[in-house]
C-alpha cells in the first residue's frame, strides 16, 4: 500500500520529533457520580467556555514559523481573562496551502510540528486546553486539488468521497492520530478529542452505514495508545453537522452520534437553518437552539455529556457575505450560550466566528466572562440534570423559558420575546417584567436562588424559596428587561 512506502519518512520525523513529557495541567475526564459533564482528574468541575479558532486566523497567526509568540501568548492570556478554557482547532487548516500537517502524506512538517509544540506550551503557561480535530473537512472536500492525500499530490486517494472507505487512507488518518497522540497526547492541554469533523455521508459514497465502525476503529486505536503510553485516555467524541439530521432522516446517522459506545461526549453542530444560520433577530435563533438540545438530551441514552462544538450565522456570512453589525451580534452570540446552558449543555457552546477577520468581538468576550462567573453557582460534579423546558410553568405567556435540573439543583434563563424592535435586537427602553416560575423536582428543603444579570455579569438578587417535594416550587425572578438567569441551589 502507499502507506508502507512512506514509513521510513514517518519514523525519520518521529525521532527528530521526541514525544514530550506529560504536562502538569491535570487531564479532564467524564463528571463522576453521574453527572453529564466534565472534571479534572483531582475532582474539580471544569466546564468548556471558548469557541473556534484556526491556526492561520489572525490571533494565532503569529505561531506559524514564530512570526510573533508574544502576541500569542498575549491573546490567549486575554481569552483566560474573560473566562475562556477551551479552544476547538483542526490540526491543519486547509484553507490555505501552507498549514498542512504532512507534506506529503506520511511526513509531518517541522515547522507545523513546531508550531504545535509551542502552541501547547503556551496553552500549559496560561492554562487554556485544546478540543483537537485532526482534519479539516470543509475545505479539505473544497481544496481537494491541494492536499496532500490527494493521489495526484502523491497520496493514497482519487477522490474525498471515499474518506470513510479507503484502506489506505485509514492507515494513513490512524497515523496521523498516533504521532498526535505520542506527541502532545500526554499533556492535560488536551481537553480531548473530535475525531473526526463533521462526519458526512459524502465521504462515505452518500452512505452513513460505515459511521459506527469507522468510528469505533478510530476511537480504539487511539484509547489504546493512551493507556499503552499514559495509562489514560482523554475524552472522545465525533462531529455532525446538525441540519443533515433534518436533511437525511432515512440514514442512520443518530445512533453513532449520540450513542456510539466508544465516545464518551456527544456534540454536533448547531446550525439551524433560517435561525441560527442566518439570523434575523435574536430571539428565534434561541428558541431554534433550545429546542434542538433538548431533542439532543432526549437521543442520549446513558447520561453522556452533551455540547454544541459550531454554532453561528454561517449562511448570512458565507453565502449572503454579511457580518453582522457588532452590537446584533453580541446579542446573539449572548442569547445562544445562555439557552445552550439552561436547556442542559455543557457551556455555551462553540461558535464559529463567521465574522470578518475571523475574531469575536469584544462584546462576546464579555458574555464568555459573565457565563464564566455563573459557572460558580453550581455544584457541577452533583448536577444530573434533565430538560425541564417545556415543564416549568410560567406566569408571563410573552416570557420564553428554558431550565434544566435534578432533585437539588436548577438552572434556569428566560427572554422575553415581545420588545424585538426593528434591527432585531431586544428593546431596552421598555418597563421592566417580573414573572413567578413553577419549578418541578426539587425535594424538600431551603434554596437559594441567585439571579444573574447576564450581560453585566453581576449578581443582581438573592433570595430563598422552600420546596414541597410533592408540589412545583414557586421561584420570583425578580425584574427584569431583555432576560435573566437564575440559579437554584439546595441550602
């Protein structure tokens, strides 16, 4: 197979490239006791705020030759600063010519080796982790002339639509994952791993038939490795493109997602179309994403954690050529991480930037920084919530709510949904709305509710509610504008 020819240059670069000492930075495993969502391995909860980024986009731009480390580094210490822990990036973006990992196949390029060693060890400096893909599928299928698994660049396949399929290439992906795995994979930098991005029936001849076993050799190839090197394994999970579940319900493509027995995490990619993919308000892209993790919560099977890692206003910027104005956009932006996390995701969410440059604004920072400061108010290793969505009652009809919770412990946000002015955004000079909530679950006891000013970031009402546990527990938001997040607590 062409694989075997190229070997010898695999093994060159291996030794030139000597797999580096684990980390201290602990490594982030599965919640115990239960509870759909993540820790470190000495039991501290840690949640993924962060979003999309690319090595060649303009803040990480200064890692490729060490063009400029200090700027790097100056960004991600900016991004710990507003509560940001994770970044989702490919190991090679394709969209240019000159990030590619191997060139040719089967030889990893020192200079992105490089890039990705300093990259790790600045992420360990600053104490930001990695979510890691190891393709870029989008413009790899796009630029498919380019690269360099392209058999007329030297590599193993004719044509992408066979990704899946192709022996040859499966030797060559699971080698690629294993030089990440000797080389960066025993650093707790590594929150973990997307396997594949946005599985696609396309690169399966138009079949979703070979996701499971694809998957399961991926997943086993690399778990193995781990604990053959560190003992352990991080975190797994595989990409979906959210649509092709509404586009292509007759293939079977729900099952591996969701409920593949190897991933330990489930995600896809929240793009609902005329909503959140092309946004004329911010109300109705929250209330589309709302929905869509609760039908997620509702494929899981076994209590798994569940995250959107891509969400954002990908038709209007990539089709319509908009970026929308700044202040919509932070609404937006602000709304969706907040639904994300009351209706049960694992923070909130991922968003692709889909601005031009590629960069989010200063105004999503801040909403990073404020669902940051939240985070704190739950017990995370105790919470097994469940959707409670369409279960809590509420007294105002023009308030939409969304909550989640267990037996001690709630989360809920609500929006209002009846001052959307002209340009789409919430109104701001309109009387402020109280609304008494109706929660089910809560055993019986004291709870502190805590309501939180979400796009101040600050504290803004405390206050203590008794539970019947045979009875829905009264909860006051107290007043507000745009909308409020509230968190209960068992006292």
């Amino acid at each position: 197979m062409y694989f075997e020819k190229n070997r010898i240059a695999n093994f060159q670069t291996s030794s030139r490239f000597e797999a580096r000492e684990p980390r201290p930075l602990p490594w982030i495993q599965v919640g115990k006791f239960g509870a759909p969502y993540f820790a470190t391995e000495t039991g501290a909860a840690w949640t993924p705020v962060g979003q999309n980024d690319a090595i060649s986009w303009v803040e990480l731009a200064g890692l490729f030759r060490r063009r400029d480390l200090p700027a790097v580094e100056a960004y991600l210490y900016y991004l710990a600063d507003h509560g940001v822990t994770c970044l989702r990036l490919m190991l090679e973006y394709a969209q240019v010519r000159h990030r590619y990992i191997e060139q040719p196949v089967g030889r990893f390029v020192p200079a992105m080796v490089r890039l990705w060693d300093d990259l790790f060890a600045l992420c360990e400096k600053v104490g930001l982790r990695i979510l890691l893909t190891p393709f870029d599928t989008f413009w790899m299928w796009l630029h498919w002339r380019h690269h360099p698994y392209n058999r007329h660049n030297g590599g193993p396949l004719a044509h992408p639509s066979r990704f899946l399929l192709d022996e040859a290439v499966r030797a060559a992906i699971k080698n690629r994952l294993a030089f990440a795995v000797e080389r960066w994979g025993g650093s707790g930098v590594l929150f973990g791993w997307d396997l594949w991005n946005e599985i696609h029936p396309a690169h399966a001849e138009d079949s979703a038939d070979g996701f499971a076993p694809f998957i399961a050799d991926l997943s086993q190839h690399v778990r193995a490795l781990e604990m053959r090197l560190y003992g352990r394994s991080h975190p797994q999970t595989v990409s979906l493109f959210g649509p092709e579940l509404l586009w292509r319900p007759h293939l079977p493509m729900a099952e591996p997602i969701f409920r593949h027995p190897d991933l330990d995490f489930a995600t896809i990619h929240i793009y609902a179309e005329g909503t959140i993919d092309d946004p004329r308000n911010t109300v109705d892209p929250a209330i589309a994403m709302g929905r869509i993790v609760r039908e997620s919560l509702a494929q899981i099977h076994d209590g798994r954690p569940f995250l959107d890692t891509e969400h954002g206003p990908i038709h209007s910027f990539k089709d319509r050529h908009i970026t929308l104005h700044a202040s919509f956009d932070d609404e937006y932006f602000r709304h969706l991480q907040w639904v994300h996390l009351a209706s049960g995701g694992v923070g909130g969410g991922m968003r692709w930037p889909n601005r031009h440059p590629h960069r989010l604004t200063a105004g999503m920072r801040a909403a990073q920084r404020s669902l940051s400061g939240f985070l704190r108010l739950i017990d995370w290793n105790r919470f097994r919530r469940r959707n409670l969505s369409q279960e809590v009652d509420i007294s105002e009809q023009e308030v939409a709510v969304f909550a989640c919770g267990d037996t001690e412990q709630a989360i809920v946000w609500c929006l209002r949904t009846n001052t959307i002015a002209e340009n789409g955004q919430l109104c701001r000079d309109v009387r402020s709305v109280s609304a008494r909530l109706s929660l089910p679950g809560l055993r019986s006891g004291r709870y502190s509710v805590i309501a939180w000013d979400t796009e101040a970031g600050l504290l803004r009402r405390t206050c203590e509610v008794t539970a019947n546990g045979s009875m829905l527990t009264e909860v006051e938001t107290g007043p507000f504008i745009t909308d409020i997040a509230l968190a209960v607590k068992r006292v």
